[in-house]
C-alpha cells in the first residue's frame, strides 16, 4: 500500500493539480442559460486544458457546438483494446457567482488558508485539474493503462448539457466509441463518521428529471359573466392538488444499500416509521439523502391571461419533477389521476439513472480509496439532481460519481456546490490526485 506520509515524495501531478485549479477558477467561464449573456468562457477554458494536452503529446480533437461552447476529448490507449473504455468526463462551465457575497473575488482563484477558492472548486474545476494532471502526468512518463483512457471536458453540463454533452453524443458518438463505464463528478467525497473513519460516497444512482408543462383549457369570456369553464380556475386547482401532495418514500436499492452501509458504520438504524427523522441526524448530507427517499413535484411557474376583465381561454403551469429509478411509469400515472382528465400534462422526461454498486470498477474505485485512506470505506449513494453521466447513459455508458476528495470534519461539503466562498482544501486536491492516479492505472 502506498500510504502518504511526510517523507512521500509527491507526483509531477500532485505539485501540478493545485496551480491547475486555480487557473480553471480564473477562466470566467460562467454558464448563466442564457445565450444573449453566456460570453466565450467554457471556449477560452476547453482551450486551456486542449493547450495543456497538446503540450505533452495527445491528439485532441476540439469541437464547438455553437460558437463560444468548446469542447475538448481526447484518448489515452490502453493495454488491453478488447476491454471497454473508460470515459473521464468533466465540464468547464459554471454557475454565476456574487461577487458582493464572497470572501474572495470568486474568480480569483486565491490559495489561502490552505484551499483553493472559487466559483467552480468543487462544482467541478476540481476534479477538472485532478483529471488533467493525471492525464499529463501518464503522457509524460509514457504510462500505459490497463483499458483504453477517454478524457472529455465539456461545456453546459450547467444549463443541461444541449451544446456540451447532448451536442456531442448526439453529433459526435464516434468520440466515445468503444466507452462501456464513466466516472464524473459528485460522488467519491468523504464525510466523516468519527474523529478517524470517514465514508466516501460513490454515486451510483441519480433521480430523474422530469418537467411537465401542465395545460387547462375553457371557455374565454368577459371577466363581468358568470363562467364556469374558467382555464385559470382549472390550472390552479391541479398546481395545488400536485404541489401538495405527499408522495410515498420508496426504497430503491442503491439508498438502501446506503443506509445498510451506514448503520454496519455508524450504528444509526433507520427504521420505516421514522426514516426522514433518522437520516436528518447524519449533519450536511441529509439534505441530499431526504431528497432521494420520495419523487417530488414543484410547482415553479404559472402563466395564464393578459388582461384583467378577460377570461382566458387557456392557462398553464411548469412543475419540475424529480424521480426515483423504477419509478417512471408508475409516477406519470399518478401525476395524471392528480391532475385530473381536464389538464393536459406535456413532459420533458431525462430518466433517472441506477447502476450496480459491484464488479472490478468499483472495486478499484474501493482499492484505489483505501490506498490513501485506510480508515475509509467506500459506499454508494443516489444523487437527487442529474449530472452529465445520464446523457452518457444513452449510449450504453454506466456512469459513476467519483472525484475523490478527502474532506475535513467540519466543512460542510454539500452546501459549497453552487454556494458562496465555494472553495476546496489543497490537501483534497492532491490526495484526489493520488486516488485517481492508483485508480486508472488499475481500473
Ligand atoms: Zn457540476
């Protein structure tokens, strides 16, 4: 085992990684949704790492969705070509920051007080650097992997992945030819389960996105008439009836194997007449763990009229709903009966995703952690919003959310994504780096 100790000498890839994601975090690369307002950033970031790459020797291809949304892949070949490769994909976008909130300008990129601050540290700069200095660090030495190595660095993972990874595998599949497993983001941190063992959370499932537009029509008319046939009435009452409702919680294997794993742990039982109570004592992750034990449906948009004294004749709403894997079927039924046979519900439906926490990947997804940690134990869990790994799932790819970080006890990890001083501890950086370079040289 290579345990880090003091006298370690460390990689070319650990003493590069921390400069890396700093420089990532200066690249503004900010993806408000908006294309009258996102500017050349994601193409200025892709560009970057493609600079990095090409300086050591890989053939990277380079594509544009539309101008300014760069996107950069390239492949590292393995030992063995009969083997599947694997994809290692990260995004370069990130959500805008307030600057007026933070502690640091966030896109400075400061190293102080051992972190590295900035929109994009954790949400996913980070685990963009790690990759990076890992796949620069092989070329360079002339290390060859077990399998064939796809690094992919993408843009709009922010606003959905339409000009990023939707563009590209829709566009571009060859790129990803051969890719059987992925690793990405949100999964593979530490939280800490004592004062010396921590658990690193793999993710191994996300729920589904699923928006329904919900349309009522009537009879328009004068606002001064009698008139039962009212579209607004209508509309309003499905957004109560959905927005209200309680849906059932519903085990699915991969938050049931974390909350086995956490009770074998920890001790901490979840029982069936008080789960949501039970999995609100685990501190910050909780708040990720509740929102995987039931579907949910958020009412988040109304539109209806365009003038006072006219009834219109049609109304409608947005709910952002959010499903458990084998659920589908079952959930669009009951969200009709709720609405009634007089709304009409139109979807946009991005299915949630579960792969097996078991075989070799995983295995030395657990190995390459306890490499470097071995008071850590690695388990799966389901995460409640979506990452790029679904879009990768469309062509047969089984993704997992892993960029090891090893996180101190007290820093409230779940609640920096997206969030302010979002930053990462330089110390996790490289002892990702570590994990990632074990893991892919035996995955
Ligand atoms: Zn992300």
């Amino acid at each position: 085992m290579t345990h880090a100790t003091e006298s370690r000498i460390p990689s070319d890839a650990e003493n590069e990684v921390v400069q890396l994601c700093s420089e990532l975090i200066q690249i503004e690369s900010v993806n408000t949704g908006d294309l009258a307002t996102i500017g050349d950033g994601e193409a200025l970031a892709a560009k970057y790492i493609q600079a990095k790459l090409d300086e050591v020797g890989y053939e990277t291809t380079y594509l544009e969705s539309i101008p300014g949304r760069g996107n950069v892949i390239c492949r590292l070949k393995g030992a063995d070509p009969s083997r599947g490769a694997l994809l290692i994909h990260g995004h370069v976008d990130v959500v805008p920051a307030n600057a007026a909130e933070w502690t640091v300008d966030p896109f400075s990129g400061a190293i102080q007080d051992g972190y590295v601050w900035g929109r994009g540290a954790v949400d996913m700069k980070d685990m963009v650097a790690m990759t990076l200095a890992v796949a620069l660090d092989f070329k360079r030495r002339g290390v060859v992997p077990p399998r064939d190595l796809i690094f992919a660095f993408m843009s709009d993972e922010e606003a959905g992945g339409y000009y990023g990874a939707i563009w590209l595998v829709e566009n571009h599949p060859e790129l990803f030819a051969g890719a059987t497993e992925a690793i990405s983001e949100v999964g593979g941190f530490s939280i800490s389960l004592d004062e010396t063992r921590r658990a690193y959370l793999i993710a191994a499932a996300e729920k589904g996105v699923a928006w329904a537009t919900l349309k009522a029509s009537g009879t328009a008319g004068h606002g001064s008439m009698t008139n039962s046939d009212n579209a607004v009435t209508r509309i309003a009452a499905a957004v109560t009836a959905l927005g209200s409702y309680e849906f059932p919680i519903v085990r699915t294997a991969t938050v049931d194997a974390f909350l086995a794993a956490m009770t074998r742990l920890t001790g901490v039982e979840f029982p069936d007449d008080d789960l949501e109570g039970s999995v609100s004592k685990l501190g910050g992750i909780a708040r990720i763990v509740n929102s995987t034990l039931r579907n949910t449906a958020n009412p988040t948009m109304l539109n209806a009229g365009y003038k006072m004294n006219v009834i219109p004749s049609t109304a409608q709403a947005c709910v952002d709903c959010r499903v458990l894997p084998g659920t589908e079927d079952s959930f669009r039924k009951l969200v009709s009966e709720i609405v009634g046979p007089d709304v009409q519900i139109e979807w946009v439906w991005n299915p949630p995703l579960e792969v097996p926490f078991e075989g070799a990947l995983v295995e030395a997804m657990k190995a390459a952690l306890l490499s470097e940690d071995a008071d850590g134990t690695a388990i799966p869990y389901m995460l409640s919003g979506g990452t790029d790994n679904k879009i990768f799932a469309t062509l047969g790819i089984q993704g997992y959310g892993f960029s090891p970080l090893r996180l101190p006890s007290d820093l409230d990890f779940s609640a920096l994504f997206h969030g302010v001083d979002e930053r990462v501890p330089v110390d996790a950086l490289t002892f990702g780096t570590r994990v990632l370079d074990t893991f892919l040289r035996t995955c």
